[in-house]
C-alpha cells in the first residue's frame, strides 16, 4: 500500500502475517529505510512486497526499531541478513534485544522467544537523525510503553510524516511501560503538529486534524 510517493506500507497483519505490526518502507533516491520488522514470520512476504513497492532490498540501509516488543522487532535478524542493512534502537530497549529478554520484548505473548539480536546503532539521548538518499529521518525518543519506545518522522511530498508505532499503548508493568512518561511522549508528538501518522496496529491516519485526535484519545 502506497501512502505518500515515497512511503509505503509493506508489512502487517494482512501484509506478512496476522502477528506482525506494520511495517513501513520510506525510500529516497535510490536509497531506502525500514521502520520496524514484523515477528519474522513474514520476512519473505515483506521483501516481496518491497521489491513491487519497486525498491532494492540491498539498497536498505537501516532498519530502525521503534521499541523492542517482538512484533515489531523479531525479524529484524532475518532482514539485517537478507538486505545488510543496519539496525538502529535507542540504547534502553537495545539491551532487552540484545538479550534476547522474551518478558520485557512481549515475545511470551506470542508463544513465542525472542532471539538475541545485536543492535547496531544505539540512540542514546533525546534525538538523533539519519540520511537516507536525501531525506532526513528523525528518531526521537518517546518513552512510556516501552523504556526506549521511539518515534520518527520524514518529510515526504511536502507533509510530516510520523511513525509512532505503539501511540496506543497498551501500558504494562511487565513490559516496564511508565504512565507519566507515556503522557509526555502524547504531548511530544502533539507538539509536532504531524500531517500523516503511521502507526503500528492502527494503520494510516491522513489529515493534522485526524492524526490530533487520535493521539488526544489516549491522553
Ligand atoms: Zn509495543
Ligand atoms: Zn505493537
């Protein structure tokens, strides 16, 4: 599915497998990043349906993770592999990842365990940001679901676009999810005044009006 001309979703529940969170493919002059993974359970389907968004997998160069649960985050080994991209986590949810910790990544919930997977580039701190082509892509650290939930945004066809893969939550003391924390994250996004948010299990809103709605709901 298409969203702006450069944005595509590429993975989720009807995408790649009924467990997967979305999985959104931004792509810039020959160049292209990955937000989040899916459980792994649709890495073929997810590299099939970029290649038809006409993208090079091995023209991927990062995968960024939005938060270590495992369905955004389990097949991150398998499409680091497939395309030799690299995987980028702020550092907080990096370790549960690189542990391979199947209670704090939600793989449990899943049946499932998470396998350990070493993270590449650990955002430390409140912001970094990457090129890719010639798109800038924010990470911003927006913790409350999860210690090191992240959030991104790119320009694209003149809009803002932000990723926020769990706005929703659920909070979960097993899941080390902070109230407070998440509350400020809401605001943090608010404060960004998106165009179009891309949101984890949610799909697509389009319109500053809708995507503020949607985020107040939760707060
Ligand atoms: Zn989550
Ligand atoms: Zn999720």
């Amino acid at each position: 599915m298409q969203i702006t001309s450069d944005i595509f979703l590429v993975g989720g529940p009807r995408e790649s497998d009924p467990g997967d969170a979305a999985v959104y493919l931004i792509v810039s002059d020959g160049n292209a990043a990955l937000v989040d993974a899916g459980t792994g359970q649709g890495t073929k389907r997810i590299l099939k349906n970029i290649r038809n968004a006409g993208a090079d997998p091995r023209a991927i160069a990062y995968l960024f993770l939005t938060h270590c649960h495992y369905d955004h985050t389990g097949g991150a080994n398998g499409i680091r592999s497939e395309t030799g991209c690299r995987i980028v986590a702020h550092e907080l949810d990096a370790e549960f990842l690189e542990m391979g910790d199947s209670e704090v990544t939600a793989a449990a919930w899943y049946r499932a365990s998470m396998e350990p997977t070493k993270v590449d580039v650990k955002v430390s701190g409140r912001e970094a940001v990457f090129r890719v082509g010639s798109k800038d892509i924010n990470f911003y650290h927006a913790p409350g679901h999860s210690p090191g939930s992240a959030v991104l945004t790119a320009r694209s066809d003149g809009k803002l676009v932000l990723f926020g893969q769990d706005v929703h939550g659920p909070l979960n003391e097993s899941l080390r999810s902070e109230r407070k924390d998440y509350e400020k994250s809401l605001e943090f996004m608010l404060s960004l005044e998106p165009d179009i948010l891309c949101e984890g299990h949610f799909g697509v809103y389009a319109g500053k009006d809708r995507v503020r709605k949607f985020i107040e709901s939760f707060l």
